[in-house]
C-alpha cells in the first residue's frame, strides 16, 4: 500500500533562503564585539553624557528618554495612532437608522415603560438570561468542585494552569514596573508596558474574561492610555518652558543608583509604561472581540 506524500513545492527556494539567513547569522555571529573590543564612538557619547548631565549609570535609557526623547516621543504617539486605528475597524456596527443616537433615545424609552428594571435590559431579556444561567451556569472554577460529571463547562483551564498563572502574573508585573522604576537598569516605560500589558493576555487565557472583565474596561483604559499620553506632552513640554529644549531635564536630580537618578527620565518612563501598557491591552482585546470583517462576502 502506497503512502501519500505531500507535493513538494520549489523546494530549491525554500533552501535557498534557509542558506541565506543561516549564512547572515553566521557571519553576525562571527563579527559580534566581544567584551575586549573597544567601544565605538556613540557609546562613548552616551557614557560621557549619562553620568555627569543625568546621574544614570545606564546609557541606554539615557538615549531612549534624553539625546533622543523626541524619537521615542513620536513612536510613543505613533502607537497611540496604531490602537485607535484598530479600535475603530474592530468595533461593532452601531444601529443607524434614522439619526445618530437612536440607541440612547431608546433606553430611556425602555426605562419609561418598565421603570423597575435598569435601563438597557427588559423583561423578555432577563428572562433569557435566566434560563441561559439554568442551563450553563456561570460561576467561578475555582468554586465548583472538583471533577464533576459530564462534559466540563467552565470557561477557565485546569487547575494546574491557572495556579501557575496566578504566580507567574504576579512576577510579571512586578517585572514590568521593575524595567520602568530604575533608571540605572536597561528597561523603560516601553518594553515594560508590553510585560504589564501580557499580564492580563496571560490571566484571560488561563482564567478567562470574567476574571479580568473590571479592569480590562474600554473606558477606564481608554481614559488611562490618554492620560498617560497627556502625561508626556506635559513633562515634554515642561522642558521646553523651563529649560528651554523640548526634552531638557528640569527635575532635580537624585543620587546615583537611585530611583530618582535621571530626572526627567523616570518620568518619561512612567508615563509611557502607563501609555504603552493600556494602548497594548486595547488594541488586542479590540481585535479579540471584534466579531464581523470589513472585506465583503462573495
């Protein structure tokens, strides 16, 4: 009996390019700097300007959010361009029937005619949710006991999954404001807002949304993302009133392997980690419930 085989589709190619990123990686490999070789002549620049101008011991936060704050300022808001460019495609179609607002016209209708029940829900509704609750009931795994007959109806993982993903959430954001609170440590608020933003990816995959639903709110994020963008304008801007440059430090500077080393730098930093954490948490969560595509069906 023969055995089908998988057609093979220009395979030359495929070994081709693997013989070209095999060579490039190589060839990096080979002419990497080794701890003997001499600095080149940037990171000089950043060491002579790091210490004595702001106190920090790490170089490369003082590029970052000091000699090229401005750079990391535009990336800042190119990313808050990216998150409300997929917040809006991933949004629900609103009804529009006649004007704009029809919905919340009708709310307050509903809650004219059924007073009692708050505004938005009904009757008919609240008795579909019930009979939903009686026949998929909605609960927390962690208080359903253990290995009930049937097919398993929770929305979480197993036990093991989601013990390991408490634990390691909470090394996590501990690591994440790490990177943004020590200045004198490689980090920043931009890479620590993406580790504080995989907190809640990892507590929604292991637990899922109910355990995360009251922080991961539109509007409360949204709030916070502006927020820590408005943040960023105005120690920006602070610089340039006081200090007469658009990224001038205008802080006292704290001593050396502190938290308040840099100046301005920490504050930077912590506004972007807030910026960069929540602008991430929308954008993903947008695309995860996003329910319908743009592209027309043939």
């Amino acid at each position: 009996m023969s055995r089908e085989r998988e057609p093979l589709h220009r395979p030359w190619i495929a070994a081709g390019l693997a013989g070209g990123v095999a060579a490039l990686l190589t060839v990096a490999f080979v002419r990497v700097h080794r701890d003997d070789a001499p600095l080149p002549a940037i990171a000089h620049r950043a060491l002579a300007v790091a210490l004595p101008a702001w106190r920090t011991t790490e170089p490369v936060n003082e590029i970052v959010y000091g000699t090229r704050a401005f750079d990391t300022f535009g990336e800042t808001f190119l990313l808050l361009a990216a998150v409300v460019a997929v917040t809006v495609l991933a949004r629900g179609r609103e009804p529009r029937h006649e004007y704009v607002g029809e919905a919340v016209a009708a709310l307050g209708e509903q809650a004219s005619v059924d007073p009692k029940r708050p505004p938005g829900s009904s009757r008919a509704r609240t008795a579909e949710e019930v009979e939903e609750s009686d026949r998929l009931p909605v609960r927390v795994a962690d208080r359903r006991p253990l290995g009930p007959p049937g097919l398993e109806l929770a929305a979480e993982m197993t036990v093991i999954v989601r013990v390991a993903a408490r634990i390691a959430a909470v090394v996590l954001a501990m690591a994440g404001i790490y990177l943004a609170a020590w200045g004198f440590a490689p980090g920043g608020g931009f890479p620590a807002g993406a580790v504080v933003s995989g907190v809640a990816i990892l507590l929604y995959a292991a637990l899922g949304y109910r355990a995360i639903r009251r922080v991961v709110r539109p509007r409360m994020l949204e709030s916070l993302e502006l927020a820590g963008a408005a943040a960023i304008i105005v120690v920006e801007l602070l610089g340039l009133t006081l200090k007469g440059s658009f990224t001038a430090n205008w802080v006292p500077l704290g001593p050396v392997g502190t938290i308040r080393s840099g100046g301005v730098l920490q504050l930077f930093s912590g506004a972007e980690l807030v910026e960069v954490a929540t602008g991430l948490t929308i954008a993903i969560f947008a695309l995860l419930g996003m329910q319908h595509e743009w592209s027309p069906e043939r």
